[in-house]
C-alpha cells in the first residue's frame, strides 16, 4: 500500500506493509485511550511480555536391530528471546457489550528479518444478557479444559515452558489441533450460582481445523486442499459445515475459585488431504494410506484444578478419538492421549514451586510415546514482574518402520531444557 | 479529683470508645443506583471476585478496592480469601477479557468519591469515612 503525503515544499511517499496497519491501528487507539482515561468506558490498553534464556541438550540413539545398526548423536545450544509479547485492548462499549482483541507477536518478532510471528490471537465481542447467558462472537479460544482459554497468557502461569500439547515452541513438533481447539468463532456460555458453587458452562462453533483454511502461495495463487475450481479467497474455511468445529465444556468450580472441574468434549475433522502436515516421520508407513480423507475426531477433555493452603494442582487429560473406517479396516491404531498433572507448593505468597510430570502417547499409527517430567519456580518480584526458572527432561521413545515393510527402527530421544526468563505486565 | 473532674473525664472516656468503635467498623458502600440494599458475605465474594459483573438492573459493577491498611484486612478476612488469590483471580478475568479489575485506591475518602460519583460503584471503607455523606449507601457492616 503506498501512500503520498503532501506539504508546501516537498512530497513524501511511504508503504505501509499489510502488518503495519494493525500496529498504526493500535497507537491510534492507544491515543484515544490516553485521551479516554477519565471515561468508564474508555478503551483498556495493557499486555504482557515473557522474556527467557534457554539452554537445550540433546541426544538422540537410533538402533535398527535387523541390520546390526547404531548410532547417536548430541548437540547443545543456548538463547536468548522474547518468547511473546501480547497486547489487549478491552472496551466496555455500553452495559451489555465488550469488545476484546488479542495482539501477539512471538520469538523476537521482526518481519524485515523474518522472523517469528504476530497474529491476532482474539478479536471478540460478548454480548452479556444475564451471569448466566452471555454470547460472544468472533476469533476466540473456546472453552476447553483449563489451559486452553490462557494457553497464551504467559504471565498468569507460573512456568515458562507449558504442557507440551499447548507450548508453541514445539508447534512444529506437536500440531496442536491435534489435541486442543486452537479458535472458535461463536461461544454461548455462563454461570448458575448453586450453594457454594458455580456451574460453568460453555458450548461453541467454529471453522475446520486451520489446515483447512486457503492459503496464498508465493504466486498468488490460492492454495486449498478441497476443491480449487471455487476458491478466489485466502485465509477462509471452505470447508462444508459438515467439517467444522462443535464442542463444550461443563464444570463446576467453588465461589471462591479455589477449584475447579470439568469435562469438555468437541467434535471436527483431521484433515487428512494435507500430507505436508504428515511427513514420514509422524506418520508411519502403514497409516499413509489413510491420507486423502477427513477423519472425523473427538477430542475429550478433563480439567481438575484447585488450592489447599499452600499446596496447588493442576491437572489435564485429553483423549483423542477416531472413528474411520478405513483405519479399523487397516488395523491402525490412530487414537492420541495426553496427560500433565503440576503440583505445586507456595513457600512465601511471592515464591512457588512446583513439579511437572506429562505423558502423551502419539500413536496415528506410530508407536510412539513421551514423557516430560521437570520442575521449577516463580518469584513475583512486584505486581508486575514475575521471575521463573525451570528445569525440563522430555523423553521420546519411537519403535516404527518408515515405510511399509521395511525395517523397524527404534530411536529413542532425549533433551534436556533450563529455562530462565522474566514475565512483565505492562 | 473533684467529683466534676472525675464525671468529665468517665464522658471522655466513653465518646474515646465511642469514636474507637465508629472507626474500627468497616462498612460496604454503594452508589445509591445501586438496587441492592443489602449484602451476604457470599454476596461480596461474588461481587470482589468479579463472578458477578452486573446488578439486577442491568448496569455494570465498578468495584473499589484500597492499596492497603487494616480496614482491607478486616474486609478480606469477611470474605474468606487472601489478597495473592484474588489478585490471581483478578488477573485471569482482566486477561481473558471478562472484566477489569477493581481500581485499586490510596485512601478512604478516595473510594468513598469515587462510589459516590460513579453509578453501578462499590467499595469498602471505615465508618468514620462515610460519616455525613449522602451520596452514598452503607449495604453491609464488618465488624
């Protein structure tokens, strides 16, 4: 987009990059929010940013029995980073409406260098008819378990490394939708009072996993995996409504907050057209020959988190379920599960503790299983800053044949975190 | 000491305790828009750990909260929850986009202005502050 400024001696010409419009946006709406401060419903501008140092060591064996054959190899490396920054933007439009957008820009954002990332995460409105009823619409995180609303608000979590299934430094490792409903686009949810209890409810619609969605090549063309005769847009579902997202969660949790349980279910497709989201090794030989399909999946969740003094729990499990016929033909097992329980220990009001201990089970044909164990603290140094340290072992065990009727390779992984950083509202 | 001595000191003594007791009772207030007239414990605890956003009328709550002082302490306790949980409950309302948090204010007669001024507001302060103000509601007692 170029634009030409004009004045009495000169004439000045700049483009202004497609990502540059938001944040121009955001310092016009900064500005009005300055300008707002005394007002009720003045725009809310704040944010927060997680800085880290992390040292990584790895080792990966690889034995393939039948040829005799073994091998390994270690590598260590070290970072520094802005892990994420966000930036929220809250207005309170009138009594029953309230606007809400999500910025967030990931691993020392820069586009000039290409580097990390920025998105809108949120951009929603809620529509509040009653404490029991309220409707909000537009890119949201749907209800589900507990992390999935926070997974991307680093400083109300103590750690700085999360369960795996939600950390997006391993988002090319772990494709989250696998497990998690990354985004829906309409919500209905709310909460009865009942004695000394709230019972939380949440039901929720949105598109095909993100996969689906068209994306623009370097060309310009449009690139789908559906059919490509009708697609003229990117960065839309085409999929049919058969494809899209449902789900919900039910729980309860005490007046005061101090726990909390629930149970969430959601329903969608795996879409398996998209075979550069399967490279060999994440899915066996055998199970390629489920590609070209959508495997329609359901994921279950169960949350369980709460306070006793100065002792706190979280807790989560998903399982995630199949139902296709071509793999019950075939004999392949393609379920996935995972759990990641955290248990911690206040030792002042400003310094935690705790220890982690998750496991996952990534079969889709694989025989593949990880563990995470580790621990770690936070010292909330003021009201805004907070400084972490953890310590992190994932384990990954995999016996498969790369390809159908070859050998079986066993590897097995192992790398070793330390983290420190800093998170800081702003 | 005369008798006249003795009498005026005991009625010092008892307006010494008398205005010991105003100031040591911590009373919720509300703006007059407000409907309820009165508040439970649990009620509060709605009201605080912002589960309830709106009053029966539809209008939005603003809830007033102090820096700090024994008079928070006293209201904390009546709500069965530390200051550390509430901030971390504060934080995931004002992070997940449900609410703001409470407008944390340096002193009593700043939260009794601002309740007084503000429609839908709520707030805590000692009796001595609100003694002679009109504009604004006492909705529950702390003793």
């Amino acid at each position: 987009m170029r634009f030409i400024l004009r004045t009495k001696d000169m004439r000045i010409s700049f483009d202004i990059s497609l990502i540059s419009v938001p944040l121009i946006l955001l310092g016009m709406m900064a500005a009005t929010a300055t300008t707002n401060a005394q007002v009720d419903d003045a725009l809310q501008l704040f944010g927060s940013m997680q800085t880290i140092f992390f040292h990584q060591e790895s080792r990966i064996d690889t034995d393939i029995p039948a040829l005799g054959f073994s091998s390994s190899g270690t590598e260590t490396r070290n970072t520094f980073a802005l892990q994420q920054m966000d930036i929220f933007l809250r207005k309170e439009i009138d009594a029953d409406f309230t606007a809400f957008v999500d910025l967030e820009f990931q691993l020392n954002y820069s586009s000039d260098q290409r580097w990390g990332s920025v998105s809108i995460q949120e951009a929603w409105l809620n529509y509040h008819l009653s404490d029991a009823i309220n409707l909000k619409m537009g890119l949201l995180f749907p209800a589900f378990n507990h992390l999935n609303e926070i997974k991307n608000r680093l400083a109300l979590q103590p750690y700085l490394f999360r369960p795996l299934v939600y950390e997006r430094l391993l988002s090319r490792k772990f494709f989250a939708e696998d497990f998690i409903p990354e985004h829906a686009f309409f919500q209905v949810h709310g909460a009865l009072p009942t004695g000394n209890w709230f019972v939380d409810y949440a039901a929720y619609a949105g598109n095909a996993e993100a996969s689906y969605i068209s994306r623009s090549a370097p060309d310009g063309s449009i690139i789908t995996d559906l059919n490509p005769n009708f697609e003229f847009l990117s960065g839309v579902d085409p999929s049919n409504i058969k494809l899209k997202l449902f789900g919900g969660r039910l729980g309860v949790r005490t007046r005061d907050e101090q726990f909390k349980v629930g149970l969430s279910l959601t329903h969608d497709y795996n879409n398996l057209r998209d075979s550069t989201r399967y490279p060999g090794h994440v899915l066996s030989g055998p199970a390629r020959r489920l590609l070209g399909s959508d495997a329609p999946r359901i994921r279950v969740g169960q949350d369980l988190t709460g306070r006793l003094g100065d002792f706190w729990l979280e807790f989560e499990a998903i399982k995630v379920l199949y139902n296709l016929d071509e793999a019950d033909r075939l004999s392949i097992e393609i379920e996935q599960s995972f759990f990641s329980g955290v248990l911690g220990y206040d030792i002042i009001p400003e310094v935690t503790t705790y220890a982690t201990l998750q496991y996952g089970d990534y079969t889709f044909g694989l025989d593949s299983d990880y563990f995470l164990y580790g621990f770690g603290g936070a010292w909330r140094v003021n009201d805004a800053i907070s400084a972490k340290a953890q310590f992190v072992v994932y384990d990954e065990q995999f016996n498969d044949s790369p390809s159908e009727g070859s050998t079986v390779i066993s590897q097995h992984v192992c790398i070793t975190f330390v983290f420190l950083g800093f998170s800081i509202l702003l | 000491m005369t008798i006249s001595t003795r009498i005026f000191s005991f009625v010092a003594l008892l307006l010494g305790l008398a205005c010991n007791s105003l100031q040591a009772q911590t009373v919720v207030i509300t703006n007059p828009s407000v409907p309820t007239e009165s508040f439970s414990a649990k009620e509060l605890l709605d009201v605080y750990t912002l589960n309830k956003a709106h009053w029966e009328n539809g209008s939005r709550i603003t809830v007033f909260d102090l820096k700090s002082g024994k008079v928070k302490e006293t209201f904390y306790d009546h709500l069965g929850i530390s200051e550390q949980e509430l901030q971390r409950i504060w934080l995931r309302k004002q992070f997940t986009g449900k609410a703001r948090p409470p407008r944390s204010m340096s002193n009593e007669d700043d939260v009794v202005r601002m309740v007084e001024s503000t429609p839908g507001g709520i707030g805590y302060v000692s009796e001595r502050a609100v003694a002679g103000k009109k504009n604004v509601r006492i909705v529950a007692r702390i003793k």
